[in-house]
C-alpha cells in the first residue's frame, strides 16, 4: 500500500511564498501522475497542478498558472508545490494524490495541509 503525507502548510501574507511537500512510503511508488488538489471551505476539491512521473511533464489550473510550479524528486519519492504570489483565495486544505494509470482515478491520497493566505 501507499502512504502519501503532505507537509509545509501554514499561514502567509498575500504575496508571501510556501512549499508543500508530499512524500510517498510504502510499496515500490510509480504512479502514471501525482497530483496536488486543494479544498476551500464550501467549494469542491479541485486540481490545481499535476506532473507525470516519469516525463515530469506539468499541468496547472488556470488560476494558478504562472504563481505555481510542481516538480518530482524521483529518487526521494516526494513531489513539491512552489506557491508564489499567493493570494487570499489560494486559502485552502490541499492535498497530494496518485494514480497508476493514465485518465485512471487518483486512488492514494494524503491526509491533506493547510494552506491560509491573509489580506
């Protein structure tokens, strides 16, 4: 089984900076992609950025395009969310996912971060 488990949320001014990490244990970790998913309250989780395992290509959010960079640390299993110019509706839990296979369901999922951007 996998575990994923996210880390280095916090609270930040309005174009402050944080990284979050998530870092997968477990069984051998190869996933097609990992992704990063945030929650506000009241709103539906959404995507936010995606890289393919092994190509390291990414894929932002409109809304993040730009501010945001995801990138992969094959060898340590772990994933990174470079948040700059962060803004109060940035606020959000977010989370780190897997799947295995392409268009496939994430089926792992991390416990989540808190992420809180203040005007």
């Amino acid at each position: 089984q996998v575990q994923l488990v996210e880390s280095g949320g916090g609270s930040v001014q309005a174009g402050g900076a944080l990284r979050l990490s998530c870092a997968a244990s477990g069984r051998t970790f190869s996933p097609y992609a990992v992704g990063w998913f945030r929650q506000a309250p009241g709103k539906e989780r959404a995507l936010v950025a995606r890289i393919t395992w092994n190509t390291g290509r990414a894929d932002y959010a409109d809304s993040v395009k730009g501010r945001f960079t995801i990138s992969r640390d094959n060898a340590r299993n772990t994933v990174y969310l470079q948040m700059n110019s962060l803004k109060p509706q940035d606020t959000a839990i977010y989370y780190c996912a897997a799947t295995a296979i392409a268009g496939g369901q994430y089926a792992y999922w991390g416990q989540g971060t808190q992420v809180t951007v203040s005007s």
